[in-house]
C-alpha cells in the first residue's frame, strides 16, 4: 500500500499524521477485503482551501471536514471482481489500485474533536476511515446506506482500537 502524503498550512495536529494515516488506511482495506495493494493520495489542509474545493467540486459554500475523491466507480460498494477488467484503475508502474484522494481540514479534526468529545486521534482515524469507505464504493446518501456505512467505520475504528 502507497499512501501519497501531503500537508499544508501552519497548524499542526499533535499526532504523528502519516503513521496513524497509514494504519488506518491499511485496516480499512482490510477489513473490505481489497484483494489488491492499494495507492491513496492524503492532504492535510486548512478551512479556507478545503472551503474552496467544496465550493468547486460540490457546490456547497463552506468548509468541510473531509472531502472524497474516489478514482473508481464501483458497481456495488465494497466489490473488487470488476476491477479485472479495469486496466486504467491501475498505477502503469506500481500495480497498485488507484483508490483516489482524501482531504481533511486540520482545523475541522480539532473542533469536532471538542465539540464530540474525544481525542483529536479518534477524530483523525475516523475522517479516514470515512473517506476510505467512500473510495470503496460506500456512500450515506440514503438511511439504509447510512446506517450500514456507520457500522463500518465503527467496527474499523473498533479493530484499530481507537475509541471514543
């Protein structure tokens, strides 16, 4: 597994950002059983950039704490078999699957940290393991889909032992 990692602006989380990132990254694909090594692009920003991509990328005119840019388009979520098919979804060098890029504001982990009452680590992995879910084909438009995401990011954040 390659995890791209980037990060900007002057703050700083307490956290050691990339180890916990690729621990998290690592036990997602786990435990949706991807059968293939995996790349994913990480950035940690600040509100005002993250406000900026929200605006061009969904249309919404205000920061948020992470946003998801899966590479694959997935038939059903949490299905690798297509991908045989799928030779773009390939790195042409690595042979990884291109899962996609996350990013996160650093001032939004923070905040929801306080406002929810856990550690800015539980609040971190959380944000990862959300968007990994939404580069495996998961999304919590509908209840249903909702409900069967958050179990999921649940019992991650429950195998990584980062609890609330």
């Amino acid at each position: 597994m390659t995890l791209y990692f980037d990060e900007e602006g002057e703050l700083t989380l307490p956290l050691k950002c990339q180890k916990v990132a690729k621990q998290v990254v690592e036990a997602a694909l786990d435990y949706v059983e991807c059968p293939y090594e995996a790349e994913v692009n990480l950035l940690l920003t600040m509100n005002e950039q993250i406000h900026e991509m929200n605006l061009e990328f969904r249309g919404i005119d205000r920061p948020t704490d992470v946003l998801s840019f899966p590479m694959v388009e997935y038939p059903e979520p949490g299905t690798f078999d297509f991908l045989e098919e799928q030779e773009e979804c390939f790195h042409p060098e690595s042979g990884e699957l291109m899962l996609g890029d996350i990013v996160i504001s650093k001032e939004k982990v923070i905040a929801q940290a306080e406002e929810y009452g856990h550690s800015i680590l539980r609040e971190y992995a959380f944000l990862i393991a959300h968007s990994m879910l939404h580069l495996t084909g998961y999304d919590h438009m509908e209840d249903k889909e909702r409900r069967i995401m958050e179990a999921k990011q649940n019992e991650i954040m429950n195998r990584l032992n980062i609890l609330r």
